[in-house]
C-alpha cells in the first residue's frame, strides 16, 4: 500500500510504501464487514466476556457517527469552523 506523506513544511510530497495498515477507523470496520459476510448465518459470536450469544445474522453494523457540534480549526488555529 502506498501512501502520500507531506513534507518541508507542506511544500514536497513523498510517497513512502506502508506495509501494515493502521487498523483503526473505516479500514478495520471495512475489515470486519468482510469478515462478518464470510460467516454462516448460524454462527453464534460470543458476546460480554462470553455470557451472551449472538447469531451472526442478527448482529449490528458498526456505524462511525461524527461527534455532534464538531469543531475544525483552520488558518494555523485562528479561524474555528463548527458543523
């Protein structure tokens, strides 16, 4: 995988080969989609330190939700944008 990295202070760009992802965010829960939809449907995934089962087809999709009232600062920090 190959990936940008900037620079001198944002004037260069290089472009570097990663070999192991970083598994957070939307490349592990794309990950874990992939892995889910492999599954039969009667496997039951083990849930609560194992207390509680789960089929795999009734298990919920991760959702990333953006935080409400998320603050973007830009212009080196002196202007803050909320959406």
């Amino acid at each position: 995988m190959k990936s940008q990295i900037t620079i001198q202070k944002g004037t260069q760009t290089l472009e570097v080969e990663i070999g192991i992802p970083n598994w957070s965010g939307d490349l592990f829960l794309a990950h874990q989609e992939e892995l889910m939809a492999t599954l039969p449907t009667n496997t039951i995934i083990n849930t609560k330190r194992g207390t509680v089962g789960i089929k795999a087809s009734e298990y919920p999709k991760s959702v990333r939700k953006l935080p409400s009232r998320l603050r973007i600062s830009s212009a080196r920090g002196t202007k803050i944008i909320t959406l």
